[in-house]
C-alpha cells in the first residue's frame, strides 16, 4: 500500500524510488514547475549543505564531576535532532509556483516591509553589525562551507534567512538588494507523505509499556496529527530502516545536478554503434574515449535533457530551514557550545541555573545520544574528527567514541585513532603556537588504511594497504589557544586583531577575489540601505 502500486525493482536507488513515489502519490497537480536555467540557477546559489564545526578544542573534567549534574557541576550533553530534514519538511514553508523576478537599481530599492514579507530568494549586499559567535550567514570557499563574520557581497539567501538576518536577532545590515524571485508557499507540501512514513518507522518499532501507550498516543495524535493503536505495531527492524530511507532521501532529488558526465565501457560493435546513434540524434554529448584493454574502450559523456525534472529551490529551503533549526539552539547556548554537526550539538553546563535543551521522542525534538551518560573529556581536531569519554551509568565502564573523517574506525586503528592520540595531537599543536627552545613539535600520525584500486587497462580492482596521515589542520576559523575556543573568521573586526595575531583567515582571499570589491578595508562596512 505505501508504493501504491509503484513496481521498486525497476529503480537504481532508494532516493529514485522515493522521489517517482511521491510525484505519483503525494504531489498536488499543478504545484512544483521544472525551473528554467536563469531560476534554476539564481536558487542554486543558495543551496549549501550543513553547518559543522569545532568551537572548542579540549573539554575535561573527573567522571565524578559528570556524574553530578544534580549538585550542579560541570557536564557536557550530546544531543541530537529526531530527523532534520523529514523535520524541515513536515513544519516549514515550501516555495511552490512559478516564481516571478523583480530587478532592482541603486535608485530604486525595495521598502523596509517588502523585505520583511517577501518568500522566495534574494541577492543582495549585506553584512553583520556586531559579533555573533555563531555566524548565521554561509560562505564556500575551496568546497569548504564557513560560517564567518565577512560582510557578503551579492550573495543569494532564501528569505528565510535573509528576514532572520535583518531581525533585532541577529542584527545583519542590508546595504542593497540587486534581484528578488518571488514564490508562492505552502506548508502542507510534503506533509502527508512525512506523515504516511513516519507512522510505518513508528509502527515497526518497538511498542511502547502499556503504561506509557495511552500518553505516547495522545502525543502522536496532538503533535504530528498522527493515529496510532496497539494493533498497528508490528516490529520490524528492515521495514523501520526503509522507512527512515525514505524519510530523508526525497528532499535531495529536487536539488540533484542534471548533465553530470557518465562513462560507458563499449564492447562490441553493436553497442558501439548504438552509442554513436545517439550522439547523432543529440542525446548524448560526447567528452572523451579512452582504450581500455584490448578490445574495449571506454566513452565519457552527458545527456541531452531538455527538461531538468527536478526544483532546486525545494532543496535550498530544506537545507536553509535545517541550517536555522541548528543556528537558533547554537544561538540560544552562546560559547557553551564545544562541537555542532548538521544535526547534533555537543554543549556545556557550567552552572545549576544554565539552560539545558529540553529533550523528547518526537520528529523535531532533541534526544541524547548517549543516553542517560554524562561526557567528561572532549577532544575536537576538526570537524567530523573527534573523540569524547563517558562512563556507562550501568556497567560504571569508561567508553569512548573516536570520530575521524576519512579514515574507517576499525579494530587496528583504533590503536590509533583513539583519544589519547587526539590529545597529544592538540598538545603537540599547542606547543608547535608557543614553541619551546625553538622546536616544532607539531604531530603527525600515520593510520593504516585498506585503499580500492581500479586497474582500467586489466579491468580489475584490487586492494592495498597504505598508511594516511592525521595531523591538526583546524581551517574554519581563528584559535584562541588560552580558552581553545575557537572564533568566526572576520571576528577581529568586532573583538580586535590582538587575540588572533599571527592567524590566517581562510576566507579573506575568496572575498578580495570578488571583482565588485577593490579592497577587503575599503568595503568592511556597506553603505546602508535601511538602518534595520
């Protein structure tokens, strides 16, 4: 019944499977449109992935002072988001219709409310006013996302968080608006198909006490609108992971690049000539041949689409919606934050009376992911490479969990990638700031990794063992080495040079590049449009 008749087998992946599912079943006639290259384009621009960062770099207290969170010590939470993105989507307004272009001149700006209410994606000059530890605005720069304190120079935003950005909240200063593409929106979207799968993820759990069932129920139905009875779980591990595939695989079809190049290895003439018929029909555009082997070669090449069946501006509200989610928990909790992944935030209760995020089971609440363990020592390296120690309130054992991008945590290398590396890693890096005698003890550690290998002239592949080096290499902003704090790049115009002295900002090249602007000092500050 939840394929509605649709045949899966025909179907690569599950994100092909769910994206069809849902035009089928879900999607109201006459809602999405194929965007046209000028629209596809402008929304691209505002299309970035998650926010990831270290914000401090060591974090230690005893076990004892974790496990005390009663008498009011220092603890360190780890929590995590139930499904972001299904999240964004069940809740968040979504830009339907076709969008309509207005263009705008340095003589003829938009008003002070237009910004305020308008849906749909703007470019602008615009530019923060005071510092914010957690930047809201994003910036690539060499396929790395920053989050920095620089002002933006014709950057393209979602209105979401552009209006956000204008707030007395964040305090950001529009200088001039150059294009705004208005939409349409909607809130009821995606939320029948949300709601259809979540209802099977939950139903294939397992069943909640019947103590709690009456509660857990009543919930359901108040909170996502969703009915459920006791004959309705039937738990089932598989059904409940493909479920949670389907959940967060469909926002990513509407952003997915067209005319991506494809390679084909040609064996026989007739698939040769089938291959040649259409780069003559203009279906395929050929890129290059290479030989492969002896009686093979192998072309690249893209597909003719006259359409592309997809609406990017669905995916850069999805992932601009989830960006604000995060920012709005990173805003609430200031420089107790030590580490945020696209959906999780690892933070510091310093006090009694500091806030601590209310946790629930919900789709949008927050949840520990280490349960009822209280962290005690935190090492970040950079992002998605970090380990942090707990102790398990049950068998009162010491655990540990290693993170470590680009490496796979196995039995042999965990000997090590493990927090004492970390550790003496960061110490090494530390001192390699403030040398002693003159020496560099910047670390570095050899890994053993097992690489594949694709030998295209035999047609094989192979593995082979090599070592990978980890070493410290934090680029997404300045280090305060007395705090291990670490600060937005740009944050030294609001806090001073002196703190980062010697520091280089990673993202002052990618803004002087930018040919509308002569010289990063001439233009720190806009001139402002509106005083907002």
């Amino acid at each position: 019944s939840y394929a509605y008749n649709l045949n899966p087998l025909p179907f690569i992946t599950i994100a092909q499977f769910t994206f069809e599912h849902y035009r089928h079943r879900y999607l109201p006639s006459r809602t999405l449109y194929y965007l046209d290259y000028s629209y596809d384009t402008f929304a691209r621009k505002a299309l970035h992935g998650g926010n990831t960062n270290v914000r401090r770099l060591h974090y230690e207290c005893t076990p004892q002072e974790a496990g005390t969170i009663h008498r009011g010590e220092k603890v360190l939470r780890y929590i995590d988001i139930q499904s972001l993105y299904p999240t964004v989507q069940f809740y968040d307004a979504m830009p339907v219709g076709y969008p309509k272009t207005v263009f705008y001149s340095e003589d003829s700006q938009p008003s002070h409310t237009e910004l305020e209410t308008f849906f749909g994606f703007i470019e602008c000059d615009i530019e923060p006013t005071k510092f914010l530890f957690h930047p809201l605005l994003a910036r690539y720069h060499n396929s790395r996302l920053y989050m920095d304190l620089h002002p933006h120079k014709r950057v393209v935003l979602t209105s979401v968080e552009f209006q956000l950005a204008i707030s007395e909240e964040c305090q950001y200063r529009c200088a001039r608006v150059y294009r705004i593409d208005h939409y349409k929106k909607s809130t009821d979207l995606f939320r029948p198909f949300i709601s259809n799968w979540l209802k099977l993820k939950i139903t294939s759990s397992p069943r909640p006490d019947e103590s709690t069932f009456s509660e857990f129920a009543n919930d359901l139905k108040t909170k996502l609108d969703i009915n459920v009875t006791s004959d309705d779980f039937q738990p089932n591990p598989s059904l409940r992971t493909l479920a949670k595939l389907v959940l967060n695989s469909l926002w990513g079809k509407f952003g997915q690049r067209s005319q991506l190049p494809e390679n084909m290895v040609i064996k026989s003439a007739d698939s040769l000539f089938e291959y040649h018929a259409n780069v003559h029909m203009g279906y395929f555009n050929e890129k290059a041949t290479k030989q492969v082997g002896i009686s093979s070669i192998m072309k690249t090449f893209t597909r003719e689409r006259k359409w592309n069946k997809k609406n990017v501006a669905i995916a850069a509200f999805v992932t601009a919606n989830a960006r604000i989610r995060l920012w709005k928990i990173l805003n609430q909790l200031g420089d107790r934050v030590l580490y945020h992944d696209t959906d999780s935030v690892i933070y510091e209760r310093r006090f009694a009376n500091d806030t601590m995020i209310k946790e629930d089971k919900y789709l949008g609440d927050w949840e520990s992911e280490t349960g009822d363990a209280l962290i005690h020592e935190f090492v970040g390296l950079a992002p998605k490479t970090y380990s942090y120690a707990y102790i398990d309130p049950k068998s009162g054992k010491r655990k540990e969990v290693v993170k470590s991008k680009g490496f796979t945590i196995k039995q042999e290398t965990t000997k090590v990638l493990n927090l004492k590396t970390y550790r003496e890693i960061l110490k090494s890096a530390c001192q390699s700031v403030y040398p002693t005698e003159g020496e560099n003890h910047s670390q570095v550690v050899d890994v053993p990794v097992t690489v594949f290998r694709h030998d295209i002239d035999n047609g094989i592949m192979f593995t082979a063992e090599q070592k990978k080096q980890l070493t410290f290499n934090y680029q997404k902003g300045f280090i305060n080495y007395s705090n291990m704090k670490t600060y937005p790049y740009g944050s030294q115009k609001f806090l001073g040079n002196a703190l980062f002295a010697h520091q280089k900002d990673h993202v002052i090249d990618t803004i002087i590049e930018d040919p509308c602007i002569d010289s990063l000092e001439d233009n720190v500050v806009f001139q402002c449009l509106h005083d907002l």
